[in-house]
C-alpha cells in the first residue's frame, strides 16, 4: 500500500531522524523509502517484519515465543499496529473529499464539534494516550460535513504523537482546507507513559491548545468557545 503524498511525508520525518518538522532528533534510523508506489513494501511484507521484531523482543526477555500463549502474539502485535497506526495511509485531502458545502450562517459565528473520543501513540515509549478533542472554526463562506472533523482527529491521532504536535495538525489541517476566518482547538489527553511508567502518576490530565486566526485576536470569541464546551 502506498503511502498519500500530502501529509504522510511529513509523518514519515521521524523514520529519517527527525521529528517531522524537520528537525533532528538525535536518533539513527534506516530512512524509509515509503513514499513512492514502486518502492513501497507491500502490507504483507511489513507485518512480517513487525512480526520478526515482536519475536525478537519476546526472547529478549526470556520468554518463548513458540509456546502456546504467544504463539500468535507477533502476528496479532502486527495487526494491532496497523490497525492503531492506520493514520499513516490516510490524507487531509482524502478524508475532506470534496464535502464542503456553501451554508448562510451568522457573521463571525463559529461551528462547535466537542467531546471528539480518541487513541493515540505517544512516540517515545508507543504507549498509548487518549482523551477528547474540542474543535472549533469560524466558517468564511463554506462549512465542512459533520463528519470529517472527527476522521480528521483520528487520522492526525493514529500515528506516533506528541499530543502538542497533534493538537496544531489538526488546526493547521482545517486552516489550509476549510479557508476559515478562525480555528480553535484543544485536546485532553491521559498518558499511559506517564501512569504505568516513570513518574507512575494516574489522572493526569494533558490540555493543550491551539488557535488560529479570530481566535487568536478575540478573547471574549475564546471564552465563548470554552463556555460552548462546558469549560
């Protein structure tokens, strides 16, 4: 399966030792050549090799990865992460599909989705966070179906995250597609890396925010946001 060229070349920063901005992160990896349609591996040939490290690991520590118990556990680690990382084969362009529509609504008034569910990857330990997303736009003359807000959550979450990063993509998204006047989002996250490991604190909850144009410059238009999402 070949990876969309919009927004997968930038997720795919990480696998050439950066962060997907462009900067270095200190790590070594092999680059990736998964860009192009000849190049790429087929889905078959990747499991596999998930499949291979997830052995590797069980022997690492002293388990036997051919008795009973794991006996499939690599291939099902395999399907799990590609069902979990599914946002790497998806694009904003494919997700909006066109779904914008011309509506008359009121001047300078915005459009609410909250209480947005989702599962995310943290990217330093690939344990998961998740929590809500709350997500805002002031329509300059076209709205966007119901729906692709919520699938862009998710295609922007099922790839490895940092919820601060998360939380600008899905704004940066809505602004080069939709052409609002205004975006604000923001995101509530649980981190299991911080509950099961390290600092071993459960509860926590991780906000984080992002604004865009009106919502940048209008603080009474923010405060209506965070009233409209009972915060």
């Amino acid at each position: 399966m070949a990876l969309p060229k919009n927004d997968s070349l930038a997720a795919y920063g990480h696998a050439n030792g950066t962060n997907g901005n462009g900067h270095h992160n200190g790590h070594h990896h092999v680059e990736l050549h998964l860009i192009r349609e000849e190049e790429a591996l087929s889905q078959e040939e990747r499991k596999a090799i998930i499949e291979e490290a997830v052995r590797d690991i069980l022997v690492s520590i002293g388990e036997d990865p051919d008795r009973d118990g794991l006996l499939k556990t690599p291939h099902r680690v395999a399907k799990a992460y590609f069902e979990l990382l599914e946002g790497y084969t998806q694009s904003a362009e494919q997700i909006i599909n066109g779904a914008m529509f011309d509506v008359e609504y009121g001047e300078r008034e915005m459009v609410v989705v909250a209480n947005i569910e989702y599962t995310s990857m943290c990217e330093h330990h690939m344990l998961p966070f998740t929590g809500k997303a709350h997500v805002a736009y002031i329509p300059r003359d076209r709205v966007v179906g119901l729906s692709k807000i919520p699938r862009l959550v998710d295609m922007f979450a099922k790839r490895l995250q940092v919820q601060e990063r998360l939380t600008n993509e899905i704004a940066n998204a809505l602004v080069e597609y939709l052409d609002p006047l205004g975006v604000m989002v923001m995101v509530e996250g649980q981190h299991s890396c911080a509950a099961l490991r390290g600092v071993k604190k459960h509860g926590v909850n991780m906000v984080t925010t992002a604004k865009r144009g009106l919502f940048s410059e209008d603080r009474e238009m923010r405060d209506e946001f965070y009233r409209m999402i009972g915060r």
